[in-house]
C-alpha cells in the first residue's frame, strides 16, 4: 500500500474539470508518476456512459497505458467520478478494482467538488492521504 500520493495543485484541479464536465455521468482516468509523486494525468472514456458506473474505454485505456511506460513512468492512480457521491469508493468499485494502484474518487458534495483516495486490497479500502501541493 502507498499511504500518500503527491500531486501538484493542477492536476486535482484538472481532475475535478473533467469530472464536472461529463458530470452527471462518470468520468474516469489514469494517474502517472514515480513512487508517490504524479507527473501526468490522463483521462479515459468511460465506455459505460453511466451516473453510476464507469468502464474504461479498452483502447483509450491501452493508448494510455503505453504513452505511460513509452515516458518511463508508471501507474500510480486511477481516478473515477461520483457526481452523486459517495465520497468513498462504492461496493461495486471495491469489488472491481482490478489494479493494486491508489483508488481516487472525485466527488461532488453540497455543490463542492473534491477528491479522495483509496487503496483497495482484499475487499477492504483503507484511505490514502492525497497530498496537493500549491
Ligand atoms: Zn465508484
């Protein structure tokens, strides 16, 4: 597990556009770095089109998976939307998360978007300290 995940201010700002974008839909992506710190990220179709749901795009998810490794970084994060909260990963994201990586959720709650992190093993998410710097 990765207790915290570094990122600049920029990238959660960037995360939370797109989500408030395709809000009230889904929308999902990947976050790229070394160890705990991210460097780049990239936003998949959510092939579900769902205010409940997301399903990366598989060819969108491949192109980014290798623009990943091609700039020498790896995966450190997906991201996904709850336009409807929960601010917490759900049942479902639980039971599917697919990758040991951290689990963000970018949630909208009293009108206000922010974000949350999860690290996902053996049907149990224990909360990753996002930290963003200014
Ligand atoms: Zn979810």
């Amino acid at each position: 597990m990765i207790p915290q995940l570094t990122f600049r201010r920029e990238h959660a700002l960037a995360i939370i556009e797109h989500s408030k974008a395709h809000a009230p839909l889904e929308a999902c992506g990947l976050l790229a770095g070394k160890k705990d710190r991210v460097e780049e990220v990239l936003f998949v179709r959510n092939q579900a089109q769902s205010p409940v749901r997301f399903v990366m795009d598989p060819y969108e998810q491949l192109q980014a998976f290798e623009w990943i490794e091609s700039n020498g970084l790896d995966l450190l994060a997906i991201f996904h939307s709850h336009p409807a909260g929960p601010e917490t990963v759900s049942p479902t994201d639980i039971a599917e998360a697919a990758y040991e990586v951290v689990h963000i959720v970018c949630f909208r709650k009293d009108g206000a978007w922010s974000l949350r992190g999860f690290w996902i093993e053996k049907g149990a998410a224990r909360e990753v300290d996002l930290k963003i710097l200014e």
